[in-house]
C-alpha cells in the first residue's frame, strides 16, 4: 500500500492495517481501510463462504465450551495469517466491537485464538466471518501437540530464566559484599554467613534453572556425542560441588556469583534464540489451514453447510465459484467441465480442466463454475494428507547440521579435563596434594567455557532480531551457519520465482481497432469471473454494465456491452464464434486471451507468470558466488524452459512431483550442500529433505513450517539481505570464539603457574562472558 | 553489622515472593505474547 506516497511492503495484514491506521490518524475505521485495500485475493474468498456450519451443534462440540449458568461460550480457534502482535490486535479490537463478545486473545506466536461470547447474543458464525473478512483464515482449534509443547516450553524457561535473573541479583550483591571484605577485612562469621546465603538462593538456580543443561548433557553423552552442554554442565556441578564443600570447610573459595551469572545468561540467550516464533515450526496446522474447514454438502434437495469433519465417503459436496476444494473426490455424473487451480499442490500454473467423473484433489482451488463433487477421500486418506507424511518423513531423515561451535567445544573439553588433570598432578608432586586440587579447580573454573558457548547463541538471537525487522523470519538459528556450507541453490518456480498469478504482458489491438474501447471490453466481461486471469485483466479500465454474460468453462466468456455482443476466451473459441480475419499482428502461441465481435478478432492479450521483482538479481548474486543454481518446477517443459532462459538458469526440470523433487534433493545430497527456495505443499517435502529452506511468506502453510526461514516480506530479494546478515553473523561468531579462545590461552597457563587465585579467575570468567554478549548485540545491525 | 542477620533473610523472603509471583504470572499465560499489549495504546477509546 502506498504511505506518504511511498509503496510500503508489510509482512501481514495486522501490520498494514495497524499502518493504515495510524497513517489515516484514526480517522477513518478499519474496515473501510481494509476494504479499500484487500491484500491478498485468495483470502477474501473465505469471507463469501457460507460460515453457518460453524453455528450447528454437532460441529461446534469439538471446540467450543458452552457455560450455560453463565451464558457464555467459549470458542478455541485457530486463526491462519497471524503473523505479529499487529495482527492479533487488529482482531481483537475488531471482535470486540461486536455486542454479546466478552473476551478476546490471540496469541500471535501459536495462532491460538479464544474467543467468549454470550450465545444468546450473538452467532460464532458472526464472529468467525468477522475473522474472515479481516483477511485471515479462521478454524477450528485443532489439538495441536506441538504447539502446545512448546508453549509449555516457552513457559518453563521463562519461569527458570526468572529464578535465575533473581537469583543472580541477590548472589552478585552478597559478593560485592565478599569482595569487599577480601580487600578491606571481614569477619570470618558474617563471610560464613553471606556464603551460607549465597549457597541458599544458588542452589534453587543450579537445580531448576540449569536443569536442562544438566539433561542435555547427559542426553549428549548417552549418545556418545560431545555437545556445549557438556563442558558447561561440568562446570557448574564443578563450580558450585567446590563452593559447597568450601563453604562448610570455611575454606578456599566460593564461585556462587559466577555460576548464577552464567546461568542467566546462558539461559537468557538460549530463551532469546528458541523462542522466536513457534508458527513456523507447527506442522499440525497445515493442513487445515490449506483446506477448508467447512463444505456444504446435498441433502435431500437442500445444500447444508457443514463441517469438513463431518463429511463421509459418497457425500455430495458443492463447492462455489473460487473456493478451495476441501476433500478428494470426482466430479459428479453429468455436470460440465470443471476448472481448477493447483499451483500449490502441483506447481502447474496453468488453469487444468477436468471432466466428469474425472478426479479432483482437496487443496485445488475452484476457477470456474460451481462444481457438484462425490467424496472419494477424507481427512488422512486425502492425496494432500499424503504429502504431508512424506513432508514428515523427509523432516526426520534430514541430515543434522553440524554445529561448528559444538565440534570445537569437544576439542576444547579434551584439552582442558588434559590440562586440568596434568595440572593437579604436577603440583601434587610438586607441593601437596591440597595445592594439586586448588590449581585443577582453577584451570576448570577458569577455562569455564561461557564464553566460547555464548559465542554462537548469543550472535544467533541478536541477528535473528535484527532479520525479524527486515521482515524475514530466522526459524532455525543454525540455517545461518549451514547457509555458508551451501553449494548448490534450488528454486521452484510458480510463486517462488514468479508471483503465482498471472499478469498483463502485452495488449495487441487489430490494426482498425481502438485499444482503449478493447481494454473497456475485457474489464467489464472479466468483473464476475473467477478465473485467474481474470484477476490480472479486471483492473484494465473503468468496467461498463455487461448484459447476457455468459461463462463457457474452459474455454472463455461472451456477454453484450452497449447492445453489441464480444466473446473473449482462447484462440479457438473466439475464432469459431467471429469471423475470420487477418492476423498477421497477432503474436503466436497458446498464453493469449483473444477478443472478438461479429465483425472479426478485435485484439488479443499475452499474459505471463511474470518473475518477482529482483529474481534475476538474486539468481546472478548467487552465480557470482559460485553456487550452482537449479529450478525444479511442477509446471510443463514449454513454460519452465521459456522462464529459464528468461533468468538465465542452465540447470532445469519440468513436471517434478513432490515425490521427484525430494528425491532430487536427495540424491544430491550425497556429494553437495543445498539450499532451496519454494512456497507450494508440493515443495514442502524437498525443503524439510534440504540442508537450508527458504519459505516465501505468501507460500502455503506447510512450506513455511518446514522452513529454516521465511521471507514474511514476501520479497525474493530479500535473499541478499539474509545473505548479508548471515556473513556478519557469522564473522561475529568467528570472533567471538577467536576472543574466547584467546583469553583461555592467555588465562590456563597463567593458571598452571599457579598465579591466578581461584576468585580473581571467576571473575574474568564473569567478564569474559559479558565481553561476548555485548559484542553479539552488533549483530543486530543488518 | 548485626543488622544483616536480620535483613538480608527478609531479602531473601522477599525474593521468594517474587518469585512466586511470576510464577503465578506465568502460569495464567500472561507472558505468552509479548507482542501485541504494545499496541493496545492506539485503542482512543478506552471503553473495553
């Protein structure tokens, strides 16, 4: 939408209309902004779809809890679309502005929506189209386990991030306290006393809030891996085992403060890292949200809107003009040729016609005419039901991304258990046995690696903040470093490197003909059809009243403006219907929408899927590089081959199933590192199979909760901002571990020597830690 | 300094309760979006 006069890009309706609003100054309401300015046309089909299944008893019993002393009910909805705090609170003022709605949350993380409303005030069919008409997707509140597991998750580590930051607080104060008296003299009964305090507030932090390290660790073990977890487990139980022992032997020293510090902020980062948005890591909501969750089905002499749950094997299911198509099935006996759209489900951009009897796949969307459908498949059993278990089957045999920092910490750990052990037992030799057991402990304590394990998190969250304000989503922190080791780029083709929908590309008028009467004509047959390209031509002029239209599925319109008759459709049926003239102006091939009058073919219009903005950019940045650059395409040869050529792209494959794209990657992946760009559910196996993903926002559901990153932008060339941002990540973390690797080849022999008593060597463990966070905020820059 | 006998318990009681108290907030799901409450300041009626 235009703000300031500047064309502005939102990563979701929530945004553009929070924009919009704030831009008009409140002036005007939300829904005239909104309907000015529908974002995306495939969602405000949704608002056409009759929603009173969503009132019928049977239907609502799944998610809705009626409270009837009360009179109120509450409703658990999923709600497709919601991408940020904007969104949700878009929905929420709107709902509430609705009499007989109490209570509204939306949860922009989960897509979780609960909604109370009195029953005998207002219809949930109300609210939900309400939704609808906001330009998100509304369903019914599926059990998603994920979902939930992780929101269990997200509120465990909160609760374990906050004993840990208050624990860190009062421990770090009696230590100042400590310190002091070091340099100044304290009693030995009050420093017993701070220390017994600070053992008191340590422990619960050692025990619940460093829990999972503890687990992880072992998990790693147990799997004869060595992973961060390890050193950094060892050195808490070390650390905080000696304090332990210490402070009842009114000995040696104490390293509470650092082992609650380190906990923090390890915990803090980690919290930062997994928590970013879980929408994208929820395959439960896919398919749901690519489908309907109500159709209407025929019973006896009467349509009845119902929920797609509900619907069972032989039913007979309307399915209107532009909607999706919620199940399997065939097209009845004797209806006409249906046509349909499955960019997504196959990544053939072409409108394909089906007759009777003939197969039609839930996820198509309907182009033509309303078509009369027997069920054949439902719920599981649907082909796109399929795709998502071989989605789910590729996302468990993906190859584990090796953490660089993880390989190092093995090493690390080696070196240091070597060091600290040879260490002891030279100064056993040497001095005593007690002298030997000091200088181990500070060689562990010291050499503690926070640093060298905050080193990658900590750079992860901040550049997975700073990308987020970019508009591109950083689902999985190590696609930053795996996107270095990739050699070789995939993209699919229809709404990846194209926008999906077709556009005008060239109007060719008759040489008698008037092009401005021409674009006159085509506007105003196009106003009531549903066909894609009806989409790209209807904004061409200022439409004028059309009488006897007609659609002819399949092949085009016809209708009389201003008493006179035009047909419009393909080459063949407008030839048949105008006479015969001469077309040397015209162009040659299929893609063209021709017009004609009784007098002759007046003109004809090309239209193309054309590439996104910075397509070729992007494909000749990434050649530059040196990676390999592939498209697999569901679409056929002819088209896949022209668009190649357009962008240049050596390598491509036309008519790739889901099945033959993840097999692609696959084999591939023998020798090569791949990244792959895609959008569609035909995608989505291939991208979970691929070292990295790259999801466009405007892709289907399941490409997105496969991805490492979605691009919620919307914008291919938003590529080369990611690119950037993941070398800097990248060089920050190499320095970071340069630093901290630095300072323990610095501080161990030092150590060694016997010259760094165990709190001095605390805090440089505390400060070097804290040297490697604030450095990582730089990554927030992009 | 026998102040601190008795101070610094009441500190950690404090932090107890504290504590606790986030807890409880985190529980009813009040720290489940962060995102969103931000926005509720563009709302000119104050009537819900």
């Amino acid at each position: 939408m235009q703000i300031n006069g500047e064309l502005q890009f939102f990563c979701c309706h929530g945004c553009m209309a929070v924009a919009s609003f704030i831009d008009a100054s409140g002036l005007q309401s939300f829904y005239d902004l909104r309907t000015d300015s529908p974002h995306r046309a495939g969602f405000a089909d949704a608002a056409k779809f009759d929603l009173s299944a969503f009132d019928r008893p049977s239907f609502q019993k799944v998610f809705v809890d009626a409270d009837s002393e009360t009179g109120v009910s509450t409703a658990r909805l999923t709600i497709d679309g919601v991408n940020c705090g904007a969104c949700s609170w878009l929905i929420r003022k709107s709902l509430l502005a609705i009499s007989g709605v109490e209570q509204v949350d939306v949860n922009p993380a989960t897509g979780w929506a609960t909604v109370e409303f009195k029953h005998s005030e207002v219809l949930l069919s109300h609210i939900v189209d309400q939704i609808a008409r906001l330009g998100y997707q509304p369903s019914p509140a599926n059990d998603d386990e994920q979902t939930s597991r992780w929101l269990k998750l997200r509120r465990n580590s909160l609760a374990r991030l906050a004993v840990a930051g208050f624990g860190m607080m009062q421990v770090m104060t009696y230590a100042v306290a400590m310190y002091a008296g070091a340099f100044t003299g304290i009693d030995q009964d009050t420093r017993y006393f701070l220390r017994l305090v600070s053992l008191l507030v340590t422990t619960p932090v050692v025990f619940y809030s460093a829990a999972p390290f503890f687990a992880q660790a072992t998990s790693a073990l147990r799997h004869r891996a060595m992973s961060m977890d390890v050193p950094v487990a060892l050195a808490i139980a070390l650390a905080y085992l000696t304090s332990v022992v210490n402070t009842f032997s009114r000995s040696g020293e104490v390293y509470f403060d650092s082992i609650v510090m380190f906990v923090f902020l390890l915990s803090m980062a980690r919290f930062l890292v997994g928590g970013i948005n879980q929408r994208s890591r929820t395959d439960g909501l896919s398919i749901d949200s690519l489908t309907p969750s109500l159709a209407r089905r025929f019973e006896s002499d009467s349509v009845v809107a119902v929920g797609v749950d509900e619907l069972q094997v032989d039913d007979r299911v309307l399915v209107g003009s532009g909607e999706l198509v919620p199940v399997d099935g065939v097209l009845a006996e004797g209806s006409g040729k249906a046509q349909l759209q499955q960019a997504w489900l196959s990544g053939e951009s072409r409108v394909v016609t089906v007759g009777p009897s003939e197969p039609v796949l839930a996820g198509s969307r309907n182009v033509g005419g309303p078509l009369d459908l027997v069920v054949t498949a439902v719920g599981e059993q649907r082909s796109v039901s399929q795709i998502r278990s071989l989605y789910q089957r590729a996302l468990g045999k993906r190859p584990p991304s090796i953490k660089q920092a993880d390989r190092l910490a093995s090493w690390f750990v080696a070196i240091v258990l070597i060091l600290a052990v040879a260490g002891g037992l030279a100064w056993t030799v040497a001095a005593d046995y007690q002298k030997g057991v000091e200088i181990a402990l500070a060689v562990l304590i010291v050499s503690c690696p926070c640093a060298l394990s905050l080193a990658t998190p900590a750079v992860l969250a901040a550049a997975s903040g700073g990308l987020i304000r970019h508009g591109i989503l950083l689902a999985d922190g190590a696609a930053i470093e795996n996107l270095k080791r990739v050699d070789k780029i995939v993209f699919d083709k229809t709404g990846s490197l194209t926008r999906g929908q077709l556009s005008l590309k060239a109007i060719h008028t008759a040489p008698d003909g008037c092009s401005g009467w021409l674009k006159t004509v085509v506007a105003s047959l196009e106003q009531r059809s549903n066909h894609p390209i009806a989409t790209a031509l209807r904004g061409l002029a200022e439409p004028v009243a059309v009488d006897q239209w007609q659609d002819y599925p399949g092949d085009g319109l016809s209708g009389v403006i201003a008493g006179h008759r035009y047909w419009l459709g393909r080459h063949k049926f407008v030839s048949t219907q105008a006479p015969e003239t001469d077309l040397s102006w015209a162009p040659r091939g299929d893609d063209a929408v021709w017009i004609g009058d009784d007098q002759g073919v007046l003109g004809c219009i090309e239209l193309t899927d054309a590439p996104r903005a910075g397509c070729r950019q992007v494909v000749d940045y990434f050649a530059s590089k040196g990676s390999e650059i592939c498209l697999l395409s569901g679409d056929s040869e002819a088209i896949v081959d022209d668009f190649a050529d357009l962008i240049g792209i050596d390598e491509h494959y036309a008519r790739q199933s889901p099945q033959d794209k993840l097999e692609k990657i696959s084999s591939w992946q023998n020798t090569q590192r791949l990244l792959f760009v895609g959008d569609g559910v035909n995608d989505a196996p291939a991208m979970a199979q691929a070292d990295v993903s790259v999801a466009l926002g405007s892709g289907s559901a399941m490409a997105k909760s496969g991805a490492d990153i979605v691009l919620l932008s919307d914008r291919l060339d938003d590529l080369l901002v990611l690119d950037r941002a993941a070398q800097r990540a990248r060089a920050l973390i190499r320095q970071n571990l340069w630093w901290a690797g630095g300072y323990n080849l610095v501080i161990i022999p030092v150590t060694l020597a016997g010259m760094v008593p165990p709190w001095l060597a605390a805090v440089g463990m505390s400060v070097s830690s804290l040297a490697v966070v604030l450095s990582s905020l730089r990554g927030r820059r992009i | 300094m026998q102040s601190i006998y008795l101070l610094i318990p009441l500190s950690v009681i404090l932090v107890v309760v504290a504590v606790a108290a986030f807890f409880w907030a985190v529980r009813s799901g009040q720290f489940d979006d962060l995102d969103s409450p931000a926005l509720d300041i563009l709302d000119k009626d104050d009537d819900d």
